[in-house]
C-alpha cells in the first residue's frame, strides 16, 4: 500500500536534478498541456512500437554512420550520400532511421502470417524482424552491386504465385531474382533464383547480412551446413543453396565487412561475432558470357528433417482459389488495371487470420485498420473472407463493450459496428446471432462515453478528449471518433431491427440522431471564426491538416448529403493549403504525402460528383512503386517511403 502514497514524483525530480538532468516531471506535465486532459496520454501500443524502432536507430547510430565502406542496403547509400535528395543530417539525432526509403515489398502465401520482404533493390529479409540476404556480381574489371545503383526494375509478378523479381545491371554485368514463398512438406520456404551473367567470367556473390530495411539485425553466428550446401545463422535458422559454392568466406565487425575480403577462399568451418555484426559470402563461379541461375531457400519455421530443395506445388492454385470470389477489372488503363490486381492478392495477403495493415513495421492488429481493409475486401466481393474478419471481432471485446486496439482511441467500437451492418447490407445475410451481445455491448458503450449534452459548450454531447487517430495531433475532442460514434449507433440500430429487438433500436436510432445533432452544433460554432463552415479536426483547433479526419462524414460512413457544403468547404481548405503537387501532405506526424489520406479525399470528391478526383486518383496511381504498393508516407523529394509500414494496406 504504501507505494501509493510514496512521493515518487519527488524523488525522480530530485534524482534528475542531482544529476545534473532536466526535470522529468516538469518535462511530462508541459507535453500535457498541450493536449486537452485525457485518460490516456498516449497508447502503450504505440509507444512499445516506437521503442522498438528508436532502439533499432540506436544501434544504426553505432553501426552504420563509421562503417560506410561496408555494403549497406538501399536506403543507407540513399540517406547518407551528401549528394542524393534524400540524404538526411544526423547531427543531434541520437537515432538513426531509415526516413527516405521505407519501400518493401512482401511475398507469401493466402492463411501463412510469415512475411519474407524484398526491398527495392532486391534485399531479401526472409523472417520477420531478421537478418538479410544479397547478390552481388564480382568480376576482375568492377563489381557490380544492385543497392549502388541509381536504377533497377523491380515487378510484382501476379501470373500464378505471388513474386517480386529484380533486375540491375552495370557494364554489361546483369543480376536478377525472383522471391517467393512455396511449402515444402507443409514448411513454408523463401524461395530465391539467381540469376547472373557478366562478359569476361567473375563470381556471383550471396551474403548473409546483418541488417534488414530499418537497420541492423544481429548475427552473433554462422556456421558451414556442409552435408546440405548453405549456412546455419544464430544457431537457429538455416539457408540451403541448390548447389555447392565454389567457396566461402566469413567475417566478424572487428574484421569489417566480408565484402573486403572477396578475394580470399576461407578454410573455416564458420565465424562468431560477440558484436552481432557477422557476415558471410558464398561465392558461385560465372563463365564468359554464358548466364547462370543458382537457387536457395530459408525455411520460414522450425526445419525438422532434412532440407529437400523440391519446388512445393499448388501455389498457383491457392491464389487463384483464394481470390476467385474478388472482382475482376477490365480497363484499358494497363497501370490502374495492374495496381487494382495487386491489391486484391495484398488484401489477402495481410488477412492469414488477423488483419494486417503491413508485414513489417504494422504488422500489429489495429480496428481502424482492420475495418478499413476488410471493407476494401467486401466492397470487392470477397464475402466469406470479410465475415471471416468480423467473426474474430467478438472476442476482442471488453467486458464493458469496449472493442480495445489502442487506449485513449474511441472509434473502433463505431468501426466494427459500421463494418458488421456493411457486410450484411451487402451480402443480404442476417447479423449472426453469435454478434448480438457484442453489437448491445458496444452500442452501451458508445452511449455511456459520450458527454452529457447539457454541458453548454462546443464540446457537449461529443466524445471526451481522446488520442483518437494518432495522426490527427494531441489529445482532443476530435470529430472523427465522434463521427464513427453515431454510425455505430446507426448501425447497432439497424442490426438490431432485423432481430426484432425493435425498443432497443429505436433507442439506438435517437441516440444516434442526437449525438449527430451535437456535433453539427459544435461544428457551426467552432466554424464561426472562419467564416464558413469548414471543419477543424476538434472544437478546439484552427483549420490545418488535421481537418482530414473530419470528413469520415461524407466517405465511408454518408452520414451527410453527397456534395454537402460543409464537406467541400473543408476539402477546398485542405487542397488549398495542405496538398503538395496533386496529393495531400501530412504534417502532423506523418510528414510526408499520405496516400491513403489523400484517396480519403478522392473518394469525397468521387461521390459529390466532382471532377478533381481524377487527377487526385492519378496521381497517388503515379506515386505507387514499381510493385504497386504504396509506405504510410511518401518523403515529397526521394519519393520513398518516410513514414509507417513500406507497404502500407490500408493504401
């Protein structure tokens, strides 16, 4: 009990000071002022995420910025050439993270959550969060080495299994891959071809590498598989090449990169490296002029019988099961046509079981996100994959209602409510009966959370302050949750209509009504100083970038007219003042050009019969990488990704 009353503010403030810091508490009380008083300052979830990242930048800081005569990965000799646009000072940055090119790529399986990515210049990270592995061309006359070069080409290949496939090349040195997932006797597996070719003979060179597209990843260990031709790494995970290497090589930090002894053969059986930073290199031998392709796998689980190299079968099939139910597209538009494909096998990609809004960086589950992309789904007709989704929402729920992905968040419980009247509304199923009790728990929760009306200013009737959308800014009273607040009371409504549990839905619909009411009221009253009747993020904000979330009115949930002026006086203001060459840019947070966002605001555009969305619609299309995927944010100069996920789903 008497860590209760201990002074424990006391004794840190004191501490710090001693210490010669600056005062924590101090520090923490200030941050506090500058969002409205909340239950929740920020989400844990996010926080844990960010120390991850901030931890991995520190580690970045160490290894890279004194080591840059080792072979990093494409963004590093992007970020840290004090020539390219997106070199980044570092300065006072106590971490260092990849902020220009977060663009990865993901390939699988449909029902398999491992994701293997592939960066843009063919880095493959076969496990999650783990070391890498790359190709090089190595000759007498240069080297040829695929994250130096300015240009590559770089595909999604949709025809049978999912693959990304790479080329680069250089004085006529050619190097190519091809990454994919396949099953071998139920073990999921990379799968990598190689292939290479240069004028006057050389070596292909496969390195293990200690580092992935947000920075390093430790290999204390590697270790000869000499009986099945490839490495043991970390004691743990194995690679297997098709063929036996000509030769090997290892190195640890303290010998630098093994890429500085490529002229040398190692007698070794293996390295181990007490910094984390070990390297190895397998080196393939190329004849004049004459290609060669040379394969190898890294199983995605626990390997537990000997390795078989056999191709698995039927992957081809699974995809074209798994999206049979999809729309089909025919367009003469080849780019639009392509990126529609692509997103339809990435919607099933992300939703194994949990719904992923990335492979990487988002591969967490999140309500915003999971509704967001399982409407994508139904919208597109996959009805047996979206109630899927909504099956699993049930036990997610709270004892007082409350459908919980982040704390201080209060529109996820208007999200899954919204989604579950959306599936029905589409596919002409009654709600399952075994949705009932969660759909009268959260609309309960939606009308308990609400501020009492009589309250007498902007703020009565909304939500309390929350962190809402972490996009939006600190905390506040933002219109966005409020918004999905009185759609999930629509929809509870509705659901419940249906069930003949008709008292309790003409509540829902009041309450609905009335929660709809109060927000239009503080609207006008917070337009008031603008002169029209534009939206802020919050009652208590000026109009700036924020002013995005508000229009959830208008798309998805229609709860205001097609062309409503209050939508397209807000629109207006955003394409006026936060828009940055045709797309819109995000200040807060993201700091960069959001797609998503901005295909928020094409599809307002779109349903009021507005012509801009077009050109807005084009030129997120010209924005997508070679791949058709879109990071969170695009960085306005090196047109990487700055922000989030590299391949952001709800995109």
């Amino acid at each position: 009990m008497w860590l209760k009353w201990f002074p424990w503010q006391y004794v840190v403030r004191r501490i710090a000071l001693a210490k010669g810091f600056i005062d924590p508490v101090g520090i923490l009380a200030q941050i506090q002022r500058f969002s409205q008083p909340s239950e929740v300052l920020a989400p844990v979830e996010l926080l844990r995420i960010s120390a991850v990242l901030h931890a991995r930048g520190l580690m970045n800081a160490q290894a890279i910025q004194h080591n840059l005569d080792w072979i990093w990965p494409y963004w590093v000799t992007r970020q840290f050439n004090p020539n390219d646009k997106a070199f980044v000072p570092r300065a006072f940055s106590l971490t260092h993270i990849n902020l220009t090119h977060r663009n990865w790529t993901a390939v699988g399986l449909p029902g398999l959550a491992e994701y293997p990515l592939v960066d843009p210049r063919g880095l493959v990270t076969p496990l999650y969060d783990g070391w890498s592995i790359d190709s090089w061309v190595i000759t007498d006359g240069g080297h040829l080495i695929p994250s130096h070069q300015g240009s590559a080409s770089q595909e999604l290949v949709l025809e049978g299994n999912l693959a990304v496939a790479t080329k680069a090349a250089k004085d006529e040195m050619e190097i190519s891959s091809r990454v994919e997932v396949f099953q071998d006797e139920k073990i999921p597996v990379c799968h990598v071809s190689i292939a290479a070719q240069t004028p006057k003979g050389g070596w292909l060179v496969i390195s293990v590498r200690p580092f992935n597209p947000e920075g390093v990843s430790f290999i204390r260990n590697i270790c000869l598989l000499r009986k099945e031709n490839g490495f043991k790494i970390n004691h743990a995970n194995s690679l297997f090449f098709n063929e036996p290497p000509s030769g090997y090589n290892f190195s640890n930090y303290r010998q630098g990169d093994v890429y500085r002894k490529l002229a040398e053969r190692s007698k070794e059986e293996g390295i181990n490296c007490p910094v984390g930073m070990a390297t190895a290199a397998a080196f393939f031998e190329l004849e004049s002029a004459r290609a060669r392709e040379i394969m190898f796998e890294v199983p995605l689980r626990s390997e537990e019988k000997k390795h078989s190299f056999q191709i698995g079968l039927g992957a081809a099939e699974l995809w074209q099961n798994e999206t049979a139910q999809a729309a089909r597209l025919h367009i003469p538009d080849g780019r639009i046509q392509f990126l529609f494909e692509a997103a339809v096998k990435t919607l099933v990609l992300h939703s194994p079981d949990e719904v992923y809004p990335g492979p990487y960086t988002y591969k967490h589950f999140w309500f915003r996100d999971a509704v967001m992309i399982a409407y994508a789904m139904l919208c597109s007709g996959m009805l047996e994959r979206t109630k899927k989704i909504i099956d699993s929402f049930p036990a997610r729920q709270k004892a007082n209602g409350y459908f919980h992905s982040q704390a201080g968040e209060w529109d996820s419980n208007g999200q899954v409510l919204w989604l579950m009247h959306q599936y029905c509304r589409v596919s002409g199923n009654p709600p399952q009966k075994s949705w009932m009790g969660a759909i009268r728990k959260a609309a309960r929760w939606i009308q308990k959370k609400r501020l009492p009306d009589s309250l007498g200013h902007e703020e009565a009737g909304l939500f309390p302050p929350g962190f809402s959308a972490e996009h939006l800014g600190p905390n506040d009273y933002y219109y966005w949750d409020d918004f999905w607040g009185v759609a999930g009371l629509e929809a509870a409504s509705r659901l419940l209509e249906t069930t003949h549990k008709r008292k309790l839905a003409f509540e829902l619909r009041i309450d609905a009504e009335n929660f709809l009411r109060s927000i239009e009221h503080s609207v006008r009253l917070a337009s008031a100083h603008f002169g029209e009747e534009m939206m802020p993020a919050s009652p208590n904000r000026r109009m700036d970038a924020g002013a995005v979330g508000s229009l959830v009115a208008s798309y998805p949930l229609k709860l205001w007219p097609a062309g409503d002026p209050r939508i397209l006086a807000t629109i207006n203001y955003l394409m006026s003042h936060c828009f940055h060459e045709g797309a819109f840019f995000h200040d807060v947070s993201h700091s960069g050009i959001n797609p998503y966002l901005t295909l928020h605001v094409a599809q307002c555009l779109l349903r009021a019969g507005d012509g801009r969305f077009f050109d807005v619609l084009g030129k997120i299309a010209a924005l997508a990488s070679p791949t058709g995927q879109w990071p969170e944010a695009i960085h306005p100069q090196s047109l990487g990704g700055c922000m989030g996920d590299g391949q952001h789903v709800w995109a």
